[in-house]
C-alpha cells in the first residue's frame, strides 16, 4: 500500500479547495448580512453574548456542516485514485495480480483502463519469452541426451570424462532453467497458511536428506500466501545454507504485521558487494562452483521472486561471527 503524506495526497487537497472556498464564501455572506442589510438577529447584542462567544458560535454553525460536507465530497472524489494506486502497486509486485476495477469518475476509469492494458501487454510479452525460452530449453535435451549415450558407448579417457561432466553439467543447466521457468508460469491460489507448520515441514525433509537443520522459535496466527511457493522458498533457503555453511540455523518469530524467516549457516558468507548480484538468476560465486558444492545460481533467485509475490522480502546479512544470515519477511495479508 502507498503510504503518502497527507498535504501531498488528492483528498487532502480537494479538501483545503472546497473549505478555502466555503469560508470565502461565509465571510463575504457574513459582512453582506451584518453591514450592508444590517440585520439586527447578526449581532451579538441580540442574543445577550459577548463578542468572542457570538463569532465563535456562528462560526461553528455556519461552517461545521459545509465542511463536514466538503471532506465528505473530497474523500469521495479521491477514493477511485486511491484504489488505483493500490491497484497499481500490486501489479508492480505480482504481474499477475487480479485486474483493476474500472470505477469512479471518467478519468480514473480510463486511467484504470490503461493500467489494465499495459498489464495484460506485459504478461503477454513474459508469457512469450518464457515459452520461447522453454522450448529453446526443452529441445536442448534431446541432443544432450543423445550426446550422453554416445559418449556412454565411447572408448573411455581423460577427454570423454570432460566431455561427459560437460554434458551432464548442460543437462543440469537445462533442467534447471525449465524449473526457474515453471515456478514463473504457476499462478497459485492464496490462502491460510500455518509457518510454524511450514517451518517443521521443511526441517523435517532436510533431516530425513541427512542434513542439519535446527528450528527455534514460532508465530502467532497464520498468513495469507502460496502454500507451495512458499514451501519451495524456504527448501531452497535452507538447500543453501546446507550446501555452502553445512547446516542450517532456522528462527521464526513475530515482525510487525508480519512473520520473520531467519535462515542462518556458518559457511564462509559472501563479500558485501556481491549480496546483491547472487539475487540475479545463474549467477553464481567462484567459489561455488565446485564439483562438491553444486548449484545452478538459480534457488536465491526464486527465493526472492516468491518474497516479492508476496509483497514481502528478501535480503542476506553477513554474520558477526560467521556464516551468512538469509532474512524473509512476509506480512499476514
């Protein structure tokens, strides 16, 4: 939700037009009726009050209701702009967020009208990169396939066993990309979701893959989101912290209107100008390029997508004392 301040915003200013015209217009009516048409009932004499109580009095009676009518008027006029900023910033968090609703006057329906329209363009466009992409990828395995039997049924030496890593590590690359492409393409439906189930769900599945995984910490209540984007979110959080720091160190708790995931390992971290680059899909660090670690550079990369969706975050910290530190918040609605 745009959080404005209050004088930038459109009802506060329809709001100071129509009450800087009404006490024009008061003030004028109130020196017509008491100077020009003298009437009697307009002084305060005629009522036994002092001066500052009589102004105060009319002023209260005269300008209480067309106020009260003009905020009414002006958080009127104002509503349809509101929902379509509101609008708008879903779309800009989620591309596949439900259309804006075409209401109000002529020009936020129009206005919503083409913010539908460019909505509807934008996923068109990512709807035919990614199926352009799919297929590209997709094709890709049937050569790599045959590639692999081949060199399966070859005389074995140094350079078929570099030829055959190469290949397996293309399939992997493949695969890979088809998932990345997949997770884009679901478009999954909300709902109540239980973290502190989720939470022991995905440490319950490492441990039973051997890994280390330790769960502390829970949360009141539930949250509004994708049951599977979320559980993939969090296996590829810890996966990582498992790969790179050996084990995995979850925290759950309360933040605000929303829940904190905290994944911790006690790997070698990551240097602080690339934090932000290993959000990119593929991207990978030297050092994680081994044979014994693995990895496509693609689980921090859907991670956050999944963060986004959902109008939360992602971010990795560098510990004081060692190991990196992925943190996700998720508000409740």
């Amino acid at each position: 939700m745009l959080r404005l301040r209050f004088f930038d915003s459109m009802f506060a200013r329809l709001f100071i037009v129509f009450g800087s015209c009404i006490l024009v217009v008061q003030t004028v009516s109130w020196q017509i009726t008491t100077h020009v048409f003298h009437l009697a009932l307009l002084r305060p004499s005629a009522y036994n009050m002092s001066l500052p109580a009589f102004v105060l009095l009319a002023a209260l009676v005269q300008l209480t209701p067309p106020l009260v009518a003009a905020g009414l008027a002006a958080r009127y006029l104002s509503r349809p702009f509101r929902t379509l900023a509101r609008g708008a910033a879903d779309i800009a968090r989620n591309i596949d967020a439900p259309p804006l609703a075409e209401v109000g006057p002529s020009e936020a329906r129009s206005a919503a009208r083409l913010c539908n329209q460019m909505q509807a363009a934008i996923r068109q466009q990512l709807n035919e990169r990614g199926r352009f992409l799919a297929a590209v990828s997709h094709d890709m395995r049937t050569p790599l396939t045959r590639m692999k039997l081949r060199l399966g049924a070859a005389q074995r030496s140094a350079l078929h066993d570099q030829l055959l890593d190469d290949v397996e590590e293309m399939t992997i690359l493949v695969d890979a990309t088809l998932s990345f492409l997949r997770n884009e393409e679901v478009v999954e439906t909300y709902g109540k979701l239980d973290i502190n189930a989720l939470v022991r769900a995905v440490a319950e599945d490492a441990i039973e893959r051997g890994e280390r995984v330790e769960v502390e910490g829970a949360v009141s209540g539930v949250v509004y989101a994708q049951p599977l984007a979320m559980k993939r979110c969090l296996t590829n959080l810890v996966s990582n912290a498992v790969r790179y720091g050996e084990q995995a160190q979850i925290t759950v708790r309360d933040s605000g209107s929303g829940v904190e995931i905290r994944v911790a390992d006690r790997g070698p971290g990551i240097p602080e100008e690339e934090i932000e680059r290993v959000f990119a899909p593929f991207y990978r660090l030297d050092a994680s390029r081994s044979k014994a670690t693995g990895g496509t550079g693609l689980g921090l990369a859907i991670a956050q997508d999944v963060a986004i969706r959902h109008r939360g975050s992602l971010r990795l910290e560098n510990r004081v004392e060692g190991g990196l530190v992925a943190v996700l918040r998720i508000p409740r609605a």
